[in-house]
C-alpha cells in the first residue's frame, strides 16, 4: 500500500470510527434521572422505535432505587408509546394494545395504592388512555370503553375545592372538571354507537 492509499484510507476511517462511537454511546448510555428518561423515549418514538423507548423507560424503573411515586407517569408514558404504534403499525395493532392496557393496569393498580391527600389527576390520564384503546380496538371497545368511564367517574369526586395552587401558582378547578365532564359524555356516546351492553 502506498503512502498516499494509507492518508486515504485513514482520512476514511477517522470519521468512520467516531460516527460508530457515537453510535454505540448514544445506543448504550444510561439515563440518569426521569428528564434524561423522558427524552430519550421522545428521541426513540419519533424515530418509530416505540419498543425500544418502552424498554428505556422499564430498564430505568427497573434499575434504580427510586421513589415508586412517580412510576405511575412512567407506566402512563409507556401505554402512551404503545397507543402511538398501535396508530402507526396496524399490523401489530393487538398486541400494541396488549401492551398498553398491561401499563394502565400497572398505573391503576400503583395509583390504588398510593394516598390521594393532594389533587391527582391520574384516573383522568387512565380514562383518556383507555378511551384511546377503545378508539382503536377492534375486537374490546366495550371494555375500553366502560373503563374509561369508571376512571373518569371516578376522578370527579377526588377534584375538591375551586382552585390548587403549587410551586405559587393557582389553578381554576371548573375547567378540570367540565373537561372531565366532556370525556364522560364523549364515552357515553361511543359506547352507545358501539352497541355495548348497558353496564
């Protein structure tokens, strides 16, 4: 090989070795806090990995001593994923619905055992992700449909009082709750146009 060949292959191969060094960075590093977490899922979804951002999020819940507090976000952002490809790839549409009717159970059941002292709008996240299964779901839109419901019939009464405040800011509760209102009306007509059985 002559001496210019080896400058050629060189001025080649540099670049090479850095892009798959950062290849293997960027597809190996560890999140280090739910930010991190979050914007690596954003990074995969938007790039139709929908598997491997679920992943990230279940490798970093399972992995770290944690406070379980902020897992029912987690599960909510995972079944979301799902949701997402179950728009997007038809053909694994079931079992994207599969998958995201686990990671609801899995919020309700965190949400069951957590103490709602402070305002929560968790069964709000749950009923409108259960709606969304029912939108889609060929074969279970009754069953999405009736626990979207009971979730938001639920969350209603755990909305107390005119207004919240956190971190110096106020929130109108009114808005919260007729929006909550809204969706319930909303599954009541699709659940009607679904011919479900009454429940």
């Amino acid at each position: 090989m002559t001496p210019s060949q080896k400058v050629v292959l060189l001025a080649v191969s540099v670049p090479f070795v850095a892009l798959t060094a950062w290849l293997v960075y960027h597809e190996t590093r560890i999140p280090q806090n739910q930010a991190e977490v979050l914007n690596r899922m954003i990074e995969l979804q938007k790039e139709g990995r929908y598997d491997k951002a679920a992943q990230v999020v279940q490798n970093w819940m399972n992995d770290r001593q944690r406070d379980i507090s902020h897992d029912g976000l987690m599960y909510d952002q995972i079944a979301m994923l799902y949701i997402m490809k179950a728009y997007k790839r038809p053909r694994s549409r079931e079992d994207s619905i599969h998958r995201a009717e686990e990671d609801l159970e899995k919020e309700l059941s965190l949400f069951e055992r957590q103490n709602h002292d402070d305002l929560s709008v968790d069964l709000f996240d749950i009923g409108r992700a259960y709606e969304a299964l029912g939108d889609i779901s060929d074969t279970n839109k009754c069953r999405f449909y009736r626990k979207a419901g009971q979730a938001l019939e639920r969350q209603l009464p755990l909305i107390k009082g005119d207004s919240y405040t956190s971190y110096g800011y106020t929130t109108q509760l009114e808005p919260l709750r007729a929006e909550i209102r809204k969706h319930i009306e909303a599954i009541n007509g699709k659940y009607l146009a679904a011919a479900c059985q009454p429940h």
